[in-house]
C-alpha cells in the first residue's frame, strides 16, 4: 500500500512538472511569432482561457507563473494582469498584489473593481488609512454595495473613527432587508453610540433590536446595564421584571435576580431586596450564606433587629470562624443598643481572634463604650457616660471621639475649662483630621461660654482654614462680630451661612436682626420665611410681631 501512495505521489509531480513546461512554452511559443519590426501577435483568447482555468481550479502558484511570464513580453494586457493581482492575493502575497493593483490603476485609474482589491491588500497588512481611502473611493461609486459600505464601517470602526462608523452602519441598515442583518447592525451601532456616549441614539438601536428580538437575552441585559449606567434604576428593574417572564436559564435567571437585589438595595428599597434575595436563595446561588447575612442586613436596615439578629445568631453558629458575621450582628446589637450584648459577642470573638482581628476588635470594642456613654449622657447620667468613657481608654486611649464626649458632657455640666481642655486633646489625637472641624467648633462654644473671645476668634478662624463653606462655622462667626459691633463682616458671613445651608435658620434669624435697623422690609421677609420653614419659632414670631406693630 506505501508503494502505491508513492508511485502516485511521484506520478503527480511529474504531471504537474510537465504542465508548467507545456504552460511556458505556450508563451514562449507566442511570444516567438513576431514579424520583422512588428508586434507580437499572441492569442489573447488563449492566454486568457488557461489563466481563467487555472484560477478557478485554486492553482495559483501556476497563474502567477504562467501571467509572470506572459506579461514580461505583453506588459499592457490589463485582464492578465488582474488575474495576476487576485492570485498573489488568494496565495497571500499581498506586497506583489499591491505592486500590480497600481500598475492597473496606473493606466486605469477608474477600475473599481482592482481599488476593491488593492483596499482588501492594504486591510491585511493592517494599512488601514490606506485601505479607508480605497474604500471612500469606491463608496461613492457603490453606496449601495452591502459588502462595500460594511467594509468601510469596520474600518472607521478599527481606526476608533466611531462617529464616521455609525453614520456608515446607519446607511448599511438601510440597505438590510432581513431581520436578522438588521438587528446585528443595530446591535452594533447601539454600542458604538454607547462609546460615543449617545445614549439616546443607543437605547434607539437596542429597541430596534428587540423589536426583532424582544426575548434576546443578550441585548436585554446589555440594555439593563445601560440603564443602570446612566442611573435610569426604574427602567433597569422594569426590563428585568420583564426578563423574569421568559428567562428559564438557572444562570441568567441567577443574574436577573442578583441585579434587582443590587438595585433594590441601590433605592433603599429594602423589603424588595428581602422579596428577591428569598428568590436568589430559591435558585443554584453559589454563596447562599452570603444571601443570607444580606437579607439579615436588609432586614436591620428597615429595624427590623429581631428579624436580622435571629438570622445573624444562626449564621454566627453555622460559620467556622465567623468573625465578620459576628460583628455585624454586634452592630446589630448596638443599633437596638443593646450594648451588652454586644460587648459580649466582641469579648467572645477576642477568645478566638487572630491578632489583627483582635486588635480591630478592641477599636469596636472601644467605639462600643464611646455611643454607650453618649446614650447615658442623653439620658443625663453623666456619672455612668464617664465612667463607659473611662473603660473605653483601656480598649484605645488615642481615640479622639472619647476626648470630645467628654468635653459634651463638661460643657452640659458647665464646666468649660474642663471642656477646653478635653477639646484640644481630642485635636492632639485627630492625626488625620477627620472630625477636626466639629472639634474646633465646639472649642468655639467652649471659649465663647468662658468669655475668651480671642480663643473664639482663633478657633473659628482655624476652622475656616479648613473649611471656609462651613455653614456652623461662619454662622458663629458672624455672631462674634455682632458681639464687637462688626455689622458688616457679620452681615457677610451670615449670608454666607445661608448659600452654603439654606435651611439654616438661625444664620437667617440672626440676619433679619441686623437688618431691622437699616432695612425693616428685609428685616420682615425674612422673618417670615423663617416661620414658613418653622411655625415654632418662637423668636422669629415675636420679632416680626413686634415690627408689625411699630410701624403704627
């Protein structure tokens, strides 16, 4: 059987050797017929019907040979030479296919069909400017060209000419008349348009999509997450309702349920969150603890504590480490402050903590003790909040908010050089400054409480360093200058109080009293704009009444 596979092999390579001989002496034979100073005289017909033969049959090698050859002694036979360009072509010599696409247009500059084929050259050398001006060309002579017009919008498209290339696809859509060409061409044009940010144009094009297609997975989610892009959150959940009603697919359906979950979440609409997490739980969720410990949040996002807490408690008993389940349910804890509960899920997570979960265990444990002595200092048992401030040093002495609640509670019991100094020692410890202006303001209060107006002047204007647009600070501020006589800095920063925080209505009180000297009008309406926003007001009311009353 080797045997024979060979003598067939060889067999084959001699026919296709003596074809090649026979081929080039057909040229050589005609190129001979020449008369004495005359032309060749050549059979066109002939070169042409083995060229045409040998092309179709795939033999390019053997059209490049025989055309090669043949055009060394007729340069000017254009039909030869196209058969030449298309087979370096088809036998991926693009550079040679190029050389005689030019010759042709060389002498035929109007030849569309070579500027195809020269434009196609340039498109897999990756010439994609040279290849766009090809195509331009033959665009305006075949516009209504199906292949041509998708040709040119691809290359718009792979240079990032996006605006060219969605007003080329838009003539290609023209064109279709299938459904299915039309809704791949709105497919891309509808991300095109999203790259250019049109989104108008894009939820256009996906609507024509699903006008073809209104059950397309694809484009439904694409169109979901475009909603979701430009926060149209209403829409985005509308078109997932409607996915629910064909979607049979466990992953798709997984999807359609996690991304309501996430947009729920995102409107604060908690109980449906709860509604399709108890769904997701329903399908082959991968992580139905976590689906869990979501809806426990959920529900302790609408006070529902027991609700959560009851599922927390079974989360923390079903987890091996459960450190980060159980701190929420701390959390839980401590928003229905039952802070002892809470401490004792901190101190049991210390037994078996890691040290750096116990070192962010005793910050929380800390941060526990600070909002239990606030809830004790609201309540006036000034006497426990110290001591519960005291307890949360030995957790984090360098915790600032310990410093400033206990300055509160001075200040409550008006002992404002106590205050001061609790004041500033929150400020030591506020390294990175995130509650520096509340510290400053309130050691404002303290000095203005203790008569030390310079103290004053100087925390407000340290304030203000940080944050000339704090409503409370330039409010204070203009109160100061009232208190010196400063009529227009006061008026100046008062308004400013306002622009910053419009629903700030001491700022606009204390404005409408200094305009009760120079302005008695003003003075008025903004008295009464202060009782619109609030009828208690009681000042504001007797001001008013007493301005009304004066002008008789």
């Amino acid at each position: 059987m080797t045997n024979i596979n060979v003598i067939i092999i060889v067999a084959a390579c001699i026919v296709a050797v003596i074809v090649i001989f026979v081929l080039y002496a057909i040229v050589m034979f005609q190129g001979s017929r020449n008369s004495k100073g005359g032309e060749l005289q050549l059979s066109t017909k002939n070169i042409l019907d083995q060229v045409e033969v040998l092309f179709d049959k795939g033999e390019y090698a053997l059209v490049e040979l025989l055309a090669t050859k043949y055009l060394d002694r007729v340069p000017t036979h254009q039909e030869v030479r196209q058969y030449l360009a298309h087979a370096y072509f088809k036998d991926k010599k693009y550079n040679n296919s190029i050389k005689q696409c030019l010759i042709i247009l060389k002498k035929d500059p109007g030849n569309i069909d070579t500027k195809k084929l020269l434009g196609d050259c340039y498109i897999k050398k990756q010439a994609y400017s040279k290849a766009i001006k090809e195509y331009e060309e033959i665009f305006d002579h075949r516009s209504n060209d199906k292949e041509v017009v998708r040709t040119l919008a691809e290359l718009y498209r792979d240079t990032d000419q996006l605006y060219s290339s969605i007003s080329v696809y838009n003539i290609l859509s023209d064109l279709m008349d299938k459904n299915e060409d039309i809704a791949a061409v709105h497919l891309i044009l509808a991300q095109l348009n999203e790259e250019v940010h049109d989104y108008p144009a894009a939820f256009e094009a996906y609507k024509v999509r699903l006008d073809i297609y209104p059950t397309d997975i694809s484009t439904n989610q694409k169109l979901i997450e475009l909603y979701i892009k430009i926060k149209n959150y209403p829409k985005a959940v509308e078109t997932l309702l409607f996915m629910l009603s064909f979607v049979t697919d466990p992953k798709v359906l997984l999807w359609v349920y996690e991304t309501l979950v996430s947009l729920y979440v995102e409107t604060e609409e908690y109980e449906k969150a709860i509604e399709y997490s108890n769904k997701l739980l329903e399908t082959q969720c991968p992580d139905k603890f976590k689906v869990r410990n979501d809806i426990a949040l959920f529900n302790i996002k609408l006070n529902n504590f027991q609700a959560g807490i009851t599922i927390l408690e079974d989360l923390v008993m079903m987890s091996q480490n459960g450190y980060d389940v159980t701190v929420e349910l701390a959390d839980a804890y401590i928003k229905c402050k039952d802070y002892q509960k809470a401490l004792d899920k901190y101190l049991a997570l210390l037994d078996k903590a890691t040290q750096k979960e116990a070192k962010n265990v005793r910050l929380l444990i800390c941060e526990l003790y600070i909002q239990w002595a606030v809830d004790k200092a609201e309540k006036k048992d000034f006497e426990e909040s110290f001591e519960y401030l005291n307890t949360a040093t030995q957790y984090n002495a360098l915790n600032p908010e310990i410093y400033y609640n206990y300055a509160l509670n001075q200040i409550a019991l008006k002992n404002y050089a106590s205050a001061v100094e609790y004041l500033h020692k929150a400020l030591d410890y506020d390294k990175a400054k995130t509650n520096y202006t509340k510290y400053l303001l309130k050691l404002s209060e303290a000095h203005n409480y203790l008569g030390n107006f310079f103290e004053e002047k100087k925390a407000l204007s340290d304030l203000l360093k940080i944050d000339d647009k704090h409503p409370m600070g330039l409010y204070r501020s203009g109160l100061l200058y009232v208190s010196q006589h400063d009529i227009k800095n006061a008026e100046e920063c008062f308004k400013k109080a306002l622009q910053y925080d419009p629903n700030l209505l001491k700022a606009k009180y204390n404005l409408a009293l200094l305009y009760e000297t120079n302005n008695r009008d003003k003075a008025k309406e903004l008295y009464i704009e202060v009782l619109e926003q609030d009828p208690g007001f009681e000042e504001a009311k007797n001001a008013l009444a007493d301005l009304t009353s004066s002008d008789y």
